[in-house]
C-alpha cells in the first residue's frame, strides 16, 4: 500500500528529468558551439591573409594543430562558467526528510 501511494506521487520524475537532460544538453552543445565557431571567426579575421581553409585542404599539419590548440583551450576557459551556470538553474530537490 504505501508503495502505491510513493509512486503515484513521483509520477512523472523520468520524463521531467529526460526533459531536463535534454534541454541542457541542447543548451550547452549551442553554448559550446556558438563560442567556439565565434573565436575561430576572430581568429580569421586576426590571422589576415592566411586563408586557413586553404591551408587545411593543402594538409598543411601546423594550421591545423593551431586550430585544433585554439578549439582545445577555448573549450578549457569556457568549461568552469557552463558548469557554474548550469548549477545555477538546476532545480535540485531538497533531500532532508527531517534526519538532521
């Protein structure tokens, strides 16, 4: 009996967290993305008449490991304030039931 009344209180917990999961997920990915795509654009634009695009379909291995260090450290300095956002707007559930 008491089971059936725990559960029919905690109906619905699944989807709201798979919703949750999901809508951060998006979030963080179009967060990642945009921030990524929008420091190699001011790197373009800083390089000036290095076409890198050019330079990647040539093979030429040193822009392609600049990139690739300029994605990487972009990815570490904006990985502390999305985890500290994300915290921010989580709604965590309140878990003392009166032990402490």
């Amino acid at each position: 009996m008491i089971q059936h009344f725990t559960q029919h209180q905690n109906s619905g917990w699944i989807l709201r967290s798979a919703v949750y999961l999901l809508g951060f997920y998006s979030l963080s990915c179009a967060f990642a993305y945009l921030t990524i795509a929008g420091s190699v654009q001011i790197f373009h634009r800083l390089t000036g008449d290095l076409d890198e695009n050019i330079e990647l379909a040539q093979g030429n291995a040193g822009v392609a490991l600049l990139l690739g260090i300029l994605m990487l450290s972009i990815t570490m300095l904006i990985k502390s304030p999305l985890v500290a956002l994300f915290e921010a707007l989580i709604p965590y559930p309140d878990l003392s039931y009166g032990v402490f």
